[in-house]
C-alpha cells in the first residue's frame, strides 16, 4: 500500500487541510489496483505545556466507498469477454506442411524464433537459431 500526500494547506483557525491518495492491490485473484482519493482536515489545540497537539482529524473520501471499490476492483465486462476469446500468446497459429518419422514440418509466424538442439558435426550440441524475426515496416 502506498499513501501519497498530494497537498497541505492551512485552513481556518488551527486547521490543516491535506489533500492524500491511498493505493495498493486488492487480494483477489486478478489483483486489480484500487486508488482512494481523500481529504483530512486536521485541528489543533495547546498542549499542557503550550505546545500545539492534534485534537480532532476529520477524513472524508472524494465518492462513496462502496461506489469506488466496485468500479476498480469489479473486472469489466469486455475485459472478461476479451480474455476469454483470445488466444493465448504462447499458442503461435501454424500449419502443418508435412509428417514423416515421428517429425513435423510447420509453417510458423515470421516474427517467431525457432532454436533447437542440433548436433554438429564434430559431435557437438548447440543451439540453432532457424529463423530470424523480422519486424514490420
């Protein structure tokens, strides 16, 4: 959790007004950011031996409560129908341009990179780099 301190301004009387945003990440399983953005009003009073000490803090947020946590902790409709629709990235879109031998040749993507294990010829193991990617424009 953070708590920021956007401003402080003297107000009436011995009062301090201070102007703060709290942020951190809801426990959920998405984790989503919730921010709060708030004022404190602050008062103060003489001390037994004169010096000025905190009596009252008045703290009030900028919306409802409930009314915050629902719009950013609550996950968006399209943002559910998106995840659930799109394939994920580490699935490439191929085709199978032929089978033989317990191997398959595919098409691939241009921007992936393939490596392998490859024996050289003096019996050496190393990886390979097949493809290059190649960046649009």
């Amino acid at each position: 959790p953070i708590l920021d301190v956007l401003s402080v301004h003297a107000g009436p009387g011995a009062t301090a007004d201070v102007r703060w945003r709290f942020s951190g990440t809801w426990p959920s399983t998405w984790r989503p950011r919730v921010a709060l953005l708030g004022t404190s009003t602050m008062a103060t009073a003489p001390g037994p031996g004169g010096e000025p000490f905190v009596a009252s803090v008045r703290e009030a947020l900028d919306a409802p409560l409930p009314t915050t946590l629902l719009a950013q902790i609550l996950p968006n409709w399209e943002d559910c129908y998106n995840l659930y629709n799109t394939p994920p990235a580490e699935t490439p879109q191929f085709g199978v341009l032929g089978r033989k031998g317990g191997y398959e040749l595919r098409r691939v993507p241009p921007e992936l990179v393939l490596e392998v294990e490859a024996d050289a010829p003096d019996g050496d193991s190393v990886p390979r780099a097949l493809s290059r990617p190649t960046l649009p424009g």
